[in-house]
C-alpha cells in the first residue's frame, strides 16, 4: 500500500487519488515560443529519483495537490 501525504487530509491510500502527471511550470504567454509551448504540453522529464507530481484527491477533500515522489522506491513527502 502507498500513502500519499495530502496537506488537507493527512496521510491516505493512494487509491482515493488520481494521478495528475509531472508539475511543469507554465511559460509566459507573451513570449513562449512554439517549441516551447510543445514542450510545455508534450515533453515530459521522466526523472529519476525525486519528482514533483499533482494528485487530485477525489474521494476526499476533492482537491488538486502537490506530492513530490521518488520515482525509484515510491517515497512521497508532501510539499506544503
Ligand atoms: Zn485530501
């Protein structure tokens, strides 16, 4: 079993989340590039080791939330 550590809700199964994929800051509208807005939407980093992902928590407090995760062993440590 993997707990995920929900600023909200403390520690809970990762069963009640959904995977919202890798945190990737947004570039700025007014002067992003197309290669990179497609980086931005279809590029992904594939880390190894720790990664900050968001999780939407849907069957509990129903909010998106930030875990970073050691992509290796499953660790989660909450960012917040
Ligand atoms: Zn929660």
């Amino acid at each position: 079993m993997m707990l995920l550590p929900c600023p909200w809700c403390g520690p809970r199964n990762v069963s009640e989340f959904t995977y919202g994929g890798e945190r990737t800051p947004r570039p700025d509208p007014a002067t992003a590039t197309p290669a990179e807005w497609r980086d931005y939407l279809y590029t992904r980093r594939n880390t190894r080791g720790w990664t900050a992902e968001t999780w939407y928590h849907g069957n509990g407090c129903r909010q998106h939330v930030v875990i970073e995760r050691h992509t290796l062993t499953n660790e989660t440590r909450s960012t917040s």
